[in-house]
C-alpha cells in the first residue's frame, strides 16, 4: 500500500545579529528568529542584543507568531557562572521560546533552577548521532543541533530515534572542523571559537613546509557555503524540526535574501527554481550540497581563491587614509557595503563605500571608516548601496518586564556545582593515552598508572580478541571511541566496550555525548576533554552522564584551573593539541607540513575516519605539576596520539616529567596568558 502520509512542517529558523536583521527576518517570513546577546555567544562579533532590547524584540515577534530563541552556546569559565545565573533569571521571566546551550554546566543550572526555559542542544555540542541526541535528552535538552556534517541517512536516523527535536543548517557558511572541536582560533589566535571569539583559522592562507618561494600560499580548510535548498522534502520525510539559516555575522540584505527563497521554496516547492535564482544573488561563497548525498569529499574546498564572500571587486594597489584604489570593472555606488580581506587570510573586515570615482581604470573608494589593511587586499562586495532595508530601530509594543538580579545567583552555583575533593593520602597518578599499539610494549613502566587506548575500530577489534594483550594492560586500562561514531558504527562500539569493559576490566573513556550510550554496564568510566569542563557544575553534570572522573580542558587557563580544583579531574601535562578534527579531507595530504605567515606550525594526519591539522608545537606543563598539586590536582595525563611509536623519545618525556622540566620546544598554550 502506498504511503499517503504528509511531511510535517518545518520550522525556518533565521539568524539575528542585529535589530534590522531581526525585523528583516520576520517580514520576509521566518517562524523562528536566534539571536546572541553581548556575553555567552558564540558570534560575539557581531553586533548582537541587549537585555533591554530583547525585552522589547520578544513581545514584537510574539504578537507576529514568531519565536525567539536566545543563544547562550559559549563555555563558562568558574568566575563568570554567577553572571551566567543572571542571565538565565533574566531570560527566564522575559519569557524566550528557547535557549541555546552548549556548557554542561549551564545546562545542569538550567534545568534545575529555571526549567520554564525550554533547553536546545547548540551544534558546539558536536551531537552527531542518536546515542548523542539521547544523552542531551537525559540532560533535560528538548531540542537538538546535529552537526553539519551529517549525511541526509544519518540525519533520518536521529531524527527515528525519536529521542528530541532535530534542527539541522541549510544554508550559510561551515565551519572547517566539526563544531565544538576546534582549537586553532584558540592556540594560534588566543581567542577561543568555544567561546565566541573565532579568528577563522580555517580560512587563513597556509605555507607548504619546507618554503617553496615559487609557491602560492592555499587556502587548504576553506570551505564552501551550504545550501540544501533542493533537500528540503527530504528533510521533511526524514523527520527534521527546523531548518535553520547560518548567518549572524550577515547584513540584514543577506537574511532577507534567503529567508524569502527558502519561504517560498517551503511553501511551493514547485517554486524551488526560482527560490534558487534568489540565493545566486546571496553575495555569498561558492555552495556546496557538503555531504547531505553522501561521504563525497569533492568541490568542498577552494584552496586557490581567498574565501571572502561577495563579489570579488580587485585587490588595493593603494591605500590613503580611509581611501583605497582599486584596478576593477566592476561598477560601484555610494553606500555599497565593501569587505576587505587581508591577503594574510585574517578575517575580513567590513565598511561602506562613502565617495567613488574613477581615473584611468583605477577606482578610488573612499570608505566611511579608516582600514587597517594594504596593497595585495582583496576586496569583494557584499552588499549594495539598493539593498538597505529601511525598518525601526524601535519596537512599538510593551517590553516584558524583567529584573536584572538573581537574588539567590550566589547559592545556585553553590548548589550546583561539585564540591572541590581533597584527599592529602591519595597518590599521584600518571595515565598515558596513544593512538597506535606500537606503544603498548613500552608501557610496563612502574611510573604509568594507567593507559588509554584511543585506538579506531579495527585495532580496537584486534585488543578485544588478545586477550594477553589485555592482561598486560590490567585493571587501569580504558578504551576510548573516536570522537565521531557514525549511527552505523555505533553498534560495533557497543560490541567491543562489551567485550573489552563489561566482560573484561577495561574503563571506558567518554570525548562525545554520543559515547555516553556505550556506558551500560560499565564499571569505571571517565570523561574526556571533548566533553569541554571549564566550571564546577560541569563537573557536577557527568555525573547525570555516568561519569564520575572528567577531564580539564586543553585550552583552560591557570586561574581557572585553580578555581575549579578537584581530585576527581585528570589533566594533560603533554599533548598535541588537535586544532580541526574535519570529516572533510583538506586539501592537502595527510602528512604535510604547514605554516600560517606569522611562522607557528601544523602538519595534517588522519585516522578513524577524520582528518586532523595538529599543532606541531607540543604543549607541555611538566614544570607547573608541583604547583597544579599543591592545588589538589594528581591525575595527569601524558598524550602521545599523533606520535610514531619511539622508546627514546618516550623515555625523554618521561624524565620531563620526573624532572619537572618543560620538554624542548614546548609551549603552555593558554596556562599562563589566559584563556579568552
């Protein structure tokens, strides 16, 4: 019998990074409108809400029907929870349609304290598969923001699972590195893409190591724009909530532009065509359909063309003042909206066009403000001088009435967070995780307490069926998935963390919400750094997770560490830190050596599925471990993935640590400058 059911309506969720793209948004008719407010958003740069004028925005877009959901998707530190309480309180009794989160802790405080705030799990949670959308479900999240990674099968396999809402991206820009899991902005930017401050490594040009002065720099992890447009039956049938549109950072042109197309490709899909024509003119990069019809890793990357979006105009020849010249065709008018890409690949940076002229092919534009940028710039419009859109900076309605104190903020996070454990008889303890068996005849050691085995599937299969193996490892061993486990793997992981954990004596070690599912049975598990712990009540949150023992982030910072101080925390003491973990192949090959221009480097590898760039510079706190126990930290952990099975160099990081020395040509990441 032919099934005669009707897909259900989705949601179209547009983006507000200003008060014209919040009211552009709603005439051109999306249900739903997210927003950041001025903290605790992963897209500070843009120009965001105040508290006040979002009391205002949310009874306007109530009395037009449509939703507001507030981003609060950026890691707490220890010292800002108290304000986070604030917000929450305040968000609370304007009466928001939705919250995105990404902070265990915060997550843990809102459902306790304020469960009238309806809890979405932002994409920064790096949810992935059913068994990940499950544990955001345990946790108290309603809705969830797969990755974007996903293909259209995997999506309708969340979406079966029936555990939460689904909203999926489809259309904007993508992030090189599964969101969440990036740390380039934070180890080559010192600003940190997990809390609103992403420098866009992905997009900057990279020097092939060693120099070739006849080499063009390449954008190697520059990816295209998505658009799903022609999908959107299809992720009807699958089961998805919402669709939602990328694009805070975007002019409110933009947001009109797609929130009209995808309007009326929703509504008559016979109309998809013309909707198509519309998102041409999105002044946006190239598109790409990225994985959505499968693991197609081609046309995903321009590595020869600066990623800016827009229409390309030329490169500067000259720059005067707030003037710059230009050898373009291109027609240009006062009022154009101009951004200016550094041929260095930093981000781009934006301003209007207040004069124009022309003299022998060269245009000169005067911009409304002064640019720190020079000859070689590329500039592309993204905006015309016919694209403003003319709305009210004022809300005619009755703003929600809100006080700004959470009188009881205090003990909230009190009640809330885990309590510090301090045991002055417990001995340190040095775990070591690797990613290749050819470290595992070097461990017998009396120093390492413990070993954890971040191993794909298949040497994972292999441990599970040597059972001498297992017995050398003994009672302090864990076994650790890799961070993404397609629904399709999934059930292989069950079968070996069976096998190795429930029938055997290994720990399970937990880097995703998804692993949370693999823990049935299983008597010792931990967290690891992938499930981001920078605040006590993160700390106190795996526990809802079946995980007692966490880990510290790697880009945490000394005063935070201190502040939130616990014998149940490891800490890496040495590591390379993976700044992009992509399921899209870059393009360049695994093994190659790169540079950004200011010198720092990275070479590419990849394993289990996933393609990395890594930080060739170790990070390395040996000579801060007296300290850090003195503080009522010891367990550490000494990281050798992305290291080629070596007893020498083992031995010497071995002694670093014995000796509380800082191993030859190391760094300490954000310990000591601070994390951002």
């Amino acid at each position: 019998m032919k099934d005669t059911k009707k897909p259900h309506a989705m949601e179209l969720l547009a983006p507000a990074g200003s008060v014209e793209s919040f009211r552009t948004a709603i005439d051109a008719g999306a249900d739903a409108v997210y927003l950041g407010l001025t903290d605790f958003n992963a897209r500070l740069r843009a120009r965001n809400f105040t508290m006040k004028t979002l009391s205002y925005a949310v009874p306007f877009a109530h009395s037009r029907g449509v939703k507001v959901y507030v981003t609060f998707n950026t890691l707490v530190k220890q010292a800002e929870l108290e304000r986070a309480v604030h917000f929450l309180y305040q968000l609370d009794q304007i009466g928001v349609d939705g919250v995105i989160v990404a902070d265990l802790g915060i997550i843990r405080i809102a459902s306790a304290e304020f469960p009238r705030l309806r809890l979405h799990g932002s994409t920064q949670m790096s949810v992935h598969n059913s068994a990940g959308a499950e544990a955001c479900r345990r946790l108290g999240i309603r809705r969830v923001v797969v990755a974007r990674e996903l293909t259209l099968k995997e999506i309708g396999r969340v979406c079966a699972a029936g555990n939460t809402e689904i909203e999926v991206f489809v259309h904007g820009a993508l992030c090189y590195s599964l969101s969440g899991m990036c740390l380039a902005s934070s180890f080559f930017g010192g600003s940190s893409g997990n809390r609103g401050r992403c420098t866009q490594v992905c997009r900057r040009a990279f020097d092939r190591q060693p120099a070739d002065p006849n080499a063009l720099p390449g954008y190697f992890f520059s990816a295209h724009d998505l658009s799903l447009v022609d999908h959107l039956p299809l992720l009807a049938a699958a089961g998805v909530a919402s669709l939602k549109i990328e694009g805070r950072m975007k002019p409110a042109a933009y947001v009109g532009t797609v929130v009209r197309a995808l309007r009326m490709a929703l509504d008559h899909p016979e109309k998809t065509d013309e909707a198509k024509l519309l998102l041409a003119g999105d002044m946006a990069r190239r598109k790409t359909r990225l994985f959505m019809d499968g693991l197609v890793q081609e046309s995903l990357i321009d590595p020869l063309n600066p990623p800016g979006t827009g229409t390309a105009i030329g490169t500067i020849d000259k720059v005067v003042g707030p003037a710059i010249f230009v050898e373009t065709e291109e027609s240009l008018a006062v009022g154009d909206l101009l951004r200016v890409q550094p041929k260095i690949g930093t981000e781009g940076i934006m301003a209007a066009a207040a004069a124009v002229s022309r003299d022998n092919g060269t245009t000169r534009i005067v911009l409304d403000k002064e640019l720190a940028c020079g000859r070689g710039d590329a500039v592309y419009r993204v905006g015309t001088a016919g694209d403003a859109i003319a709305t009210e900076s004022r809300f005619n309605v009755r703003p929600a009435r809100y006080n700004e104190e959470c009188r009881d903020a205090r003990g909230i996070v009190r009640r809330q967070g885990a309590a510090g454990e301090r045991d002055a008889n417990r001995d340190r303890r040095l775990f070591v995780k690797i990613d290749s068996p050819g470290w595992l005849p070097m461990l017998a050691g009396p120093e390492v307490g413990g070993v954890i085995c971040a191993f794909d599937k298949n040497d994972a299969a292999r441990l599970a069926q040597d059972p001498g193996a297992q017995k050398q490892l003994g009672r302090a061993a864990y076994i650790e998935p890799p961070p993404f486990v397609s629904d399709e793997d999934l059930g292989q992981w069950r079968r070996l963390v069976a096998r190795l954990c429930v029938d055997g004596d290994f720990g399970l070690m937990c880097g995703n919400p998804g692993h949370a599912a693999l823990t049935h049975g299983v008597k010792r598990v931990r967290a690891d750094y992938g499930l981001w712990c920078l605040n006590r009540a993160a700390q106190a949150a795996y526990s809802g997770l079946g995980m007692r023992f966490f880990s510290y982030s790697l880009e945490d910072d000394s005063m935070n560490i201190r502040d939130c101080a616990s014998q149940n925390g490891m800490l890496y003491l040495f590591t390379h830190a993976p700044l992009f973990i992509s399921r899209m192949r870059p393009a360049i090959p695994a093994g190659s050596r790169i540079a950004d221009r200011l010198g720092r480097t990275a070479f590419t590898a990849e394993k289990h599925g996933l393609h990395y760039l890594v930080a060739e510079e170790t990070v390395c706190l040996f000579n801060k471990r007296e300290r850090l126990e003195e503080q009522g930290i010891n367990t550490f952990c000494i990281d050798l993935s992305f290291m080629e099975p070596d007893g020498e160099t083992l031995a010497e990081i071995l002694s670093c640590y014995r000796e509380l020395r800082k191993y030859p040509g190391s760094c300490l990441f954000n310990f000591k400058g601070g994390l951002k």
